[in-house]
C-alpha cells in the first residue's frame, strides 16, 4: 500500500492545482466584469460598457495591446479617492479620448484623441477620482464636454 500513497498525493496535489487555477479564472473574470456608466449629454443620456480596472495591475496595463474598442465600451479607472493623476498612451494602439471625473461624477477635463504609442504625460490637471477611457473622437460625437455628469456606483453622484 506504501506504493500507492505517492500516487494518492500526486493526485491531491493536481486536483487542488486545478481549483486554484478555476478560482484565478473566476477572480480575473469578476475583476475585468462589464458594467454601465451614464453620462449626460446634451442630446441625452449616453451609456457606455465598461471594463472597470480597479488593482494597480489593471490600471497600468490599461487598454494596452488592444487593436479596437467597439462603440459605447471603455474602461473605468477607479483611483479611490480624489488625487491629480496622470495618464499615458504607451502600447495603446489606438487612440482614445480620456474623460477625468471628479468624486460627485462631474467631468473636470477631456483628452481627446490621444496619440497611440505616445509616452507624453497626460495629466488630469486637477485631483480626480476617476478616468473613462472611450475611443478616439467619441466624446465630441456625442457632445460629452466638461461639466458634463457621470453615474456610476463608484461616483457620489450615484442613483
């Protein structure tokens, strides 16, 4: 029977490497969830689907690498608290438009069509809670401009 109970370990220890690499799935899986965020935009409320990126990790890798972003997606990056916060373009391939929000979900300021590859500093200039990622143009498509109200959970603003 001693023969046999390596066997029984290898097997122990494979299945629990299993659950663990199914939890870390799960876990990135929730951390990169879908939500909704609203702005409102003169014409009427605007809704986007947003990846929220909340961890340091998520927040510098960002939408790097990434060849398009569809229609009305983004990315919301959560800082927490209010802070002057600064932004970059390196290994984004497309540009962007980044919208810097304040806590009670007012748009302080608006980079729009941000250069892909740049490795200038984009600064918030003033302190901000948050940073809503669209595509290239669409802030001024949609007439999104400075003053403008976001809703979402992470914002005081929240309904």
């Amino acid at each position: 029977m001693a023969g046999h109970f390596p066997n029984r370990r290898a097997t122990l220890v494979a299945a629990s490497l299993l659950v663990l690499a199914a939890l870390m799935m799960f876990a990135a899986r929730v951390a990169h969830a879908d939500d909704t965020l609203t702005i409102d935009a003169p014409g009427g409320p605007v809704s986007f689907t947003v990846e929220l990126a909340l961890s340091a990790e998520d927040q510098a890798r960002g939408l790097m690498f990434r060849n398009t972003l569809a229609e009305r997606h983004g990315m919301l990056f959560d800082f927490g608290e209010e802070r002057e916060v600064s932004m970059w373009m390196k290994n984004t391939l497309i540009p962007l438009d980044m919208i810097f929000i304040r806590a009670d979900g007012t748009i302080h300021r608006i980079a729009e069509n941000t250069e892909p590859l740049s490795l200038d500093i984009i600064g918030s200039r003033g302190d901000v809670k948050a940073v809503l990622e669209i595509a290239g143009g669409s802030a001024k498509t949609l007439g999104i401009a400075p003053g403008a109200k976001v809703h979402h959970p992470i914002f005081n603003s929240a309904e």
